[in-house]
C-alpha cells in the first residue's frame, strides 16, 4: 500500500529528468509539477480506497 505513494514521486522525477534533457527552466515547468501531484496523489487516494474497501 505504500507503493501507491510513489506514483506522484517516480512522475515529479521523470518530470524533472524531462526538464533537464530539453533545457527548460524548472519554473516554466512548475504548472507541470502541480497537475502531477494532484493527478497522482488522487490516483493513489483512489486505489488505496478500493483496497480498503475490497479487502
């Protein structure tokens, strides 16, 4: 179940890593950093109501 929280994490860092490869300045990019933690945090919120609720 702690995995779930990485979703956000392991998407900010390929965010990052994707920043870095095409020289962007990282707050050109922050938009981009807040719809993945909001998008992935709800993701995890998600699945970890569904394994509450099925187990």
């Amino acid at each position: 179940m702690a995995r779930m929280f990485l979703i956000p994490l392991l998407l900010a860092l390929g965010w990052w890593a994707c920043l870095l490869y095409f020289r962007i300045p990282i707050k050109q990019g922050a938009k981009g950093f807040y719809w993945i933690i909001g998008i992935g945090g709800g993701l995890a919120a998600f699945f970890s109501l569904m394994m509450v609720l099925t187990h």
